[in-house]
C-alpha cells in the first residue's frame, strides 16, 4: 500500500481527497490535516510515501513545504491557481491537480504516483473490468461549485450539458440548473474528456445525453445546442468513432 498524506486548509478539500483515497486499491490514508508542521514532522519520520498538498495554506506555503521536505516523500500539488505549477514541476512533484479536482483526473495521478512508488506492481488491468471500473467511477464521481452561498456537490452522470455566459456558467442537470461563477475553459479541463466535450464556446455537453443531432445542431432533451465552427471538426470526429 502506497501510504498517503493530504495537507490541506479547506475541510471540504480533505473531505474529498480523503473519499478519493478511499476508492484507490493501492492507497492508504494515513492522516488528513490542516496542519502543515504536524504533516512535516510525520514525513521527517518517513512515514509517508505520498503527500496531497494544496500550496496556499496561512503557516507555511505548499512550496515551502517542499523545499523543507527536501524529496524525503513524493509530492502531488492540489491548488485551483495553476500560475504554481512550473515551480512546482521544477521541486520535482509526482502531478498537479487544479481543484476543483474530478476523480478521473485524481485516479491518473494515483496510478503516476504508483508507476514512480511501486514500479513493480503496476498491472494492466483486463479490459472487460477496466470498462466496468471506468463506468462504476463515472456513475459514483462528482465535483463541487460553488452556488450563491453554498458549495453544491454536483454528480457528472446528471450533467446534460454546460453554457456559459458572462461572468458565470449554468450547469443543467436531469434535476436542476445550476450557476456558478467559474470559466469555461476551468470546467471544461476539469470533466472527463471521454464523457464531455465543448462544442461551442458557450457549450460543452455530455455525450451520452446526446438524443439527436441534426447538421449543426445537437438536441439534448428540449435544448438545441449550435456546433461551432471551431469545434465542428473534432467533434464529429468524436461522433464518427462511436457509429456503430
């Protein structure tokens, strides 16, 4: 088992990290904490192989952390501010995770960790239960934005599709309409590319909840949603490889 430690100053973040770990065979979560001195000193005493850090944090910074661990542990970053990234990169990090965080993108993390940790027990799994595990993942994952004052989970099995406006996008779902103030290039790397795709520069839709698609125009329920030239081409693309 690959031991891990998530550093974190938002409950929420441990919260899902800590359910993220959980699904993960080869992981073991040995402590969550806000506290990046505690976490220091549990790495001093290499106990850890595997540290979530989120890098803005008030008593000492994520980059901070590693240059004090100095390489003692392997590091993925977890941060919405990607500007850290390249120093992150240059402190040699395993990965980094730009929050709000899907767990497909989580589990490609994991398994690089592996691939570094534990080379001798990566397997290929079988493709019959790759698929299986790929679906089951897709039907349990979600994401969080944040709606008016809260901060909403949303599962991506429910998104029929993402339109952007101004300053803010609205999320539809089999149940509800959700908006949130975030860009859509953000949303967009955060979905599973396999399940979501843009398709306008004021569209991304899921495909399985694609019903129809006339020319240009995909239906989604009652919804007619445009292709945009600048993403007729890969899209249909996309369409072509699932004609059976």
């Amino acid at each position: 088992m690959i031991r891990c430690l998530i550093v974190d100053d938002e409950p929420l973040a441990l919260h899902i990290l800590e359910d993220y770990i959980s699904k993960v065979p080869f992981m073991e979560l040995v402590k969550a904490t806000t506290n990046p001195i505690e976490a220091l000193t549990l790495v001093q005493d290499d106990n850890i192989d595997l540290v979530f850090l989120d890098v803005q944090m008030p008593e000492l910074t994520g980059i901070q952390f590693l240059r004090i661990a100095n390489g003692k542990t392997k590091v993925i970053l977890t941060t919405a501010y990607p500007q850290y990234a390249l120093e992150g990169y240059e402190l040699d990090v395993v990965d980094y995770l730009l929050k709000p965080i899907a767990f497909d993108r989580f589990f490609k993390a994991a398994q690089k960790a592996q691939g570094i940790i534990q080379p001798s027990k990566v397997v290929a799994p079988e493709p019959v239960q790759q698929i299986q595990q790929q679906q089951n993942d897709f039907l349990s994952d979600f994401i969080f934005v944040k709606s008016e004052h809260k901060i909403q989970k949303v599962y991506l099995h429910q998104i029929l599709f993402i339109e952007g406006l101004k300053d803010y996008i609205s999320i539809f779902t089999t149940t509800e309409r959700i908006i949130t103030l975030q860009n859509m290039k953000k949303m967009e790397d955060t979905l599973p590319e396999k399940h979501f795709i843009r398709v306008h520069k004021s569209y991304i839709v899921a495909l399985n909840k694609i019903d129809s698609i006339e020319r240009s125009r995909i239906r989604i329920g009652d919804k007619i949603i445009p292709v945009g030239d600048t993403y007729r081409d890969e899209f249909f693309k996309i369409i072509d490889g699932k004609n059976g």
